[in-house]
C-alpha cells in the first residue's frame, strides 16, 4: 500500500496573496487542485493524506468538494514548521501502508510520469528524490559578502518534491532526527546513512513562493502543460 502526503499548510508569506498559497488561483484553477490531480488518478497512490492548517481547513475543504478526489483519507493540521506538518501526515498514514511519498502542494506542475519514476526508484533503494540539475554559477560566500570560492555545479543537483520512501524508513528518521531543522525529507534519511537515490525531475515543477513564481506559473498552465 501506498500514500501519498501533500502539504497544504503554508500561509505563502513571501506570495504576499489575499489567500493562503493552496489557494492562490492559476489560470482559474486553486494551486492545490493542479497538486491534488496527478496523484488522485495515479494507479499506485491508495490514499491521500491533504495537510493543512487550521487557518485554511475549510476553506480548502470547501475548494476541492467539487472535485471528484476519492483517495483522500483524510485532511489533518499541520504544524508551525514544514516538518510539524509532515510528522502529522505521518501518523495519518494508514497502518497497512508500506510505502509513503511527499509532496509540497506548492509544486503545482508534477506528472504522472514522474510520480512513477520516483517510486519505482525508492522501490529499488528504500528513498529517492526528485531534482534537477543546478544551471547557475554558484559561489560560496564569506559572512563579510566576499565570494569565496566558485562552486563546481557538476555534481550538484536541486531538490524537488515528490520524495518517496519505504514507510519504516521516513518513520525512523523522523523519530530520531525530529527536533533538527531540515528543509527537505530527504536530508534526514541521508543522516541515517541511508541511500537516496536522485531522479531527474523538471524544470517546470516549480515551487510558487513569490510572486513571479506565479507569473511563471500563469505560464505554464496557458501552456497546458503538465511538468514535462
């Protein structure tokens, strides 16, 4: 068994929008409806566990009853930080379920394809992650702003959601590493000395945080395109 755990908890601060980020419309659309899809009609999702906040609770609930998403379990309120909310959607997690995969419904432009690619590749080492590739020059930069040295980007690759873990796994080290600060999942498998396997995810699975984020959504969802 199967579930998959979107986070819809973010107020999107730094969006500077009138409602909270699940909600921020794309092309008419709430940002989370574009998130909720792939995995709702994906084969190997057998539930879904939608986090929110208690400040936007029913009114996501209110957003998404028009939509036919049957998978959903269960929503549950998240916590002041990101991994608060995933630790909830943890415990939320059916008894029976073997396999667990993450994502930030701020990332409005995942595939079916893609969902596949991440799962089949944590089937093979227990964790796997999306990414990309880093285009930029990146320097490391002294605390004074001096540029410290020039980073090689070549084995350096940005991570993306969705992460997909054997359930056990994602569970062990959230129980032993909780209290740390991390920004992605994945970070905390690495810590258990675990592999974690990376996919090549898209350039277009942005995360919507500011406002030109939402500009290239816009353009994005004209495009009708889904991730690829």
């Amino acid at each position: 068994m199967l579930s998959a755990i979107i986070l819809a908890a973010g107020a999107g601060r730094r969006l500077k929008a009138s409602v909270p980020k699940p909600l921020v419309e794309i092309r008419g659309r709430p940002a989370i409806i574009y998130s909720l899809e792939p995995f709702n009609k994906h084969p190997d999702i057998d539930e879904i566990i939608l986090v929110t906040s208690a400040q936007n609770k029913a009114a996501i609930a209110k957003a998404i009853k028009s939509y036919s998403f049957k998978k959903i379990k269960a929503l549950c309120l998240g916590g002041r930080r990101r991994q608060d909310s995933v630790y909830e959607g943890l415990k939320a997690v059916s008894p029976g379920s073997n396999w667990v995969i993450i994502h930030d419904s701020a990332r409005p432009f995942i595939n079916s394809k893609l969902i596949t690619k991440v799962i089949s590749a944590a089937k093979k080492t227990g964790a796997a992650i999306l990414g990309i590739p880093v285009k930029a020059t990146i320097k490391s930069v002294q605390e004074d702003f001096l540029v410290d040295k020039t980073v090689d980007r070549g084995n350096l690759w940005e991570a993306q959601t969705p992460q997909a873990f054997k359930k056990e796994l994602i569970l062990k080290a959230y129980n032993k590493y909780f209290q740390e600060n991390f920004t992605d999942d994945a970070s905390l498998v690495e810590k258990l000395g675990e592999r974690v396997k990376i996919v090549q995810g898209s350039y277009e699975n942005i995360k919507i945080t500011t406002r030109v984020d939402l500009l290239f959504a816009g353009l994005i969802a004209e495009r009708g395109a889904h991730a690829i």
